[in-house]
C-alpha cells in the first residue's frame, strides 16, 4: 500500500530579507535539492515563476514576483562546496542561467542516475518517487499556470513536493549505483549539462531544427539555414516563440519552392497567408542571397549517408543495444542513433567516445569506422 504525497511543512519566501535569511542557513548545506516552475507559452525566453529549495531540515519556496534582488540565491547556486539536486535539470538550468549569466555547480541530475540504473531515459520524478520512497504523488497540475498571482495553496504545495523527496530519490541513487559499482558513470552527463554553450541563443545553428535537412540539395541546404536563422534572430528580438513567425514545414517549403518574387511566394498554397503579408519582402531577399551564395555549408554530421554508411549504423545499433542488454539500461542511454550517424561522419565529440561508454562499446564503435 503506498503513501500518498503528504503535505510537508515549507516556507513561501517573498521578500530580500527572508531570501537573504534562507541562503545563509542553506550555505550550511552540502546538499541541497533544486526545482523551477516557469512559463514559456508566448515567450522565447521562460519566464521564471517559482524557485523550489529543499534540504532535510527544511522546503521553501521562492517567489522572484515578489523579490527584486535573486543576489542571494545566485551566490547559493554559484557556490561550490554545495552539490545541487535537480532531476531533468536542464530546463531549471537554462532559467538560471538566462537570469544570472551563470549556471549553478556542481549539479547531480537523478533524471541521468535513473537511466543508468536502467529506468527508461526519460522517467519522470514521479515515477522515482514511487519506487524508490513508496509515495505516489499528485501530478495532476503539471500544466497549471505559475504566474498568475496569488498562488493557489494547492500549487505551491505540489512546487513543494518536487523537491521534497528529491534529496530521498538522490540518497538511493547514490546506494544503486554504488552497489553496481557505477558512482562515476553519471559524472560526463551532468558536466555536460553545465556546458553554456546549451543555454546561449545561437541564430547559426538554428538551421539543426530542420528535420528534413541531410536530405535537401545543397541549395536547399543554403535557403534552409538562412531562413532559420532569420527567424531565430527575429524570436529572440521580439521574444516570442518560433512558431509565431512560422513553423518548420514553412520553411522546408520555402526551401523547396525557392520564390524569388511577392508574386511567387504568394502563389504557393502551403504557406499560411500572414506569412506573406507580413514577412514576404524579407524571405525573397534571403531566399535570393542564399541562392547565390558560395560560402561553405559547416554541417559536418548532419548530411545524408550513403547505403554503405547506412549499413555500418545498424550494425553499430545492433552492438550497442546487445551492451545495453547485458548492463540492464536503455540503449539510447549508450548512444542515440543520430550520435552514430555522426560517427560514421567522423564526427569525434561524441558521448558515446567518453569515460565509461567509451571502455563498453564506444572503442569497438570506433574500430568500426576506421
């Protein structure tokens, strides 16, 4: 018979004095559990709602509405004698860093522990919680909204009961994972999380949005990443999501179509109206100087592979689900499919080439290739 989530005690923190007053006493710890609640609906950036801290002696929750000065809470996070608890962290890691310019570490992520203890690579804390403490929470108000004001009792004790159990969560982890000799197996990943370069707008890149990308012509190819990056760099200047500009199979159309001309762009029946009537000017340009452009496309691991290549990754897929068999956890925690698919592309930076995915397939993996 298993326990429901019980409501705990926790404190709401709305002002510089009480938030100042917690992180002194949470500076004690060496641990401490992190959650956010955020809303990100109509925006490009999240908007912070809620911070969630929790240690055994104590819960609160922090309202940033409410207190105009997070200093104490970035010298909190910032501090490195203090391990941070999150469980699928990078959302949580990408607001703080959008709003103090620097991530929180060192970090433990139990989202990561639980995949290499041989729970599916994306479970849920939820699910965590149940197995490991024999609690089942309420998670009926995953989609509530946090920024209206004041907030329901109800919400802020299931923010509460997010972090509550996570240092629980995390204290079993560190026992499974001891007993499988595994303690430094969740070490790259979380690192990997503090990696800025995650959290950063980057209008260059936004072109590796583009499903269909390997498979476009190299002019295709041109228009593709040109038009993704004008429509990042106009999200990130009005702040509003991608999708309000216009969604990717505009821009897989438009890559196809090519319309170089008001007229021809306006002719094409896939292409929503408001985007003609408010953008039509700017896509012929770009469309046009993409056309024409001769610069080298920098896409190494994203191109289409050849029957040969196609047949070395199955191969690889094969030999990396029989290790994931053997150790017990999901074969996309040893390596995605289009990790390989960028190794047979000569792509070097890879998970898989790294710390202990390396010693159980990653070499044999690599031995392939060459």
């Amino acid at each position: 018979m298993k326990q429901t989530g019980i409501n705990l005690t926790y404190s709401l923190i709305t002002s510089f004095e009480q938030l100042s007053s917690l992180c002194q006493k949470l500076s004690q710890s060496s641990v401490i559990a992190v959650d956010t609640e955020f809303k990100r609906e109509t925006t490009y950036f999240p908007i912070p709602c809620l911070f969630q801290i929790a240690t055994d002696e104590l819960t609160a929750c922090i309202d940033p509405f409410k207190i105009d000065d997070l200093t104490p809470l970035k010298d909190l996070l910032g501090n490195e004698n203090i391990l941070k608890i999150f469980h699928a962290g990078r959302q949580d890691l990408e607001i703080f860093y959008y709003l103090f310019k620097q991530l929180p570490k060192p970090i433990f992520d139990t989202q990561v522990a639980a995949a290499i203890l041989g729970f599916p690579a994306q479970v849920g804390y939820a699910k965590l919680v149940s197995d490991y403490i024999g609690i089942e929470l309420d998670k009926s108000l995953t989609r509530a909204d946090w920024e209206k004001r004041p907030l329901p009792e109800k919400q802020l004790e299931y923010a509460a009961n997010d972090v509550i159990y996570l240092l629980q969560v995390y204290k079993k982890q560190q026992q499974a994972l001891a007993e499988l000799n595994r303690l430094d197996w969740p070490t790259n990943d979380c690192n990997a999380l503090l990696n800025e370069e995650l959290y950063q707008a980057n209008p260059s890149t936004a072109w590796t949005r583009i499903k269909n990308y390997p498979f476009l012509t190299t002019r295709e190819k041109r228009v593709a990443s040109a038009l993704s990056k004008w429509r990042e760099t106009l999200a990130i200047e009005r702040n509003r999501p991608r999708k309000y500009i216009f969604d990717n199979p505009v821009i897989s159309e438009l890559s196809a179509k090519q319309p170089t001309s008001l007229e021809a762009l306006n002719q094409l029946k896939n292409i929503p109206t408001h985007v003609g009537r408010k953008y039509g000017k700017q896509i012929v340009e770009i469309i046009k100087e993409a056309i024409n452009s001769n610069e080298p496309l920098d896409d190494k691991g994203y191109q289409r592979l050849t029957d040969e290549q196609n047949k070395l990754v199955k191969q690889m897929q094969q030999l990396v689900k029989q290790a994931a068999e053997k150790e017990k956890i999901d074969a996309s925690v040893i390596s995605s499919k289009k990790d390989l698919e960028k190794l047979v592309q000569g792509e070097k930076h890879l998970n898989v080439l790294h710390d202990w995915r390396y010693n159980l397939i990653g070499k044999r993996l690599v031995e392939m290739v060459e």
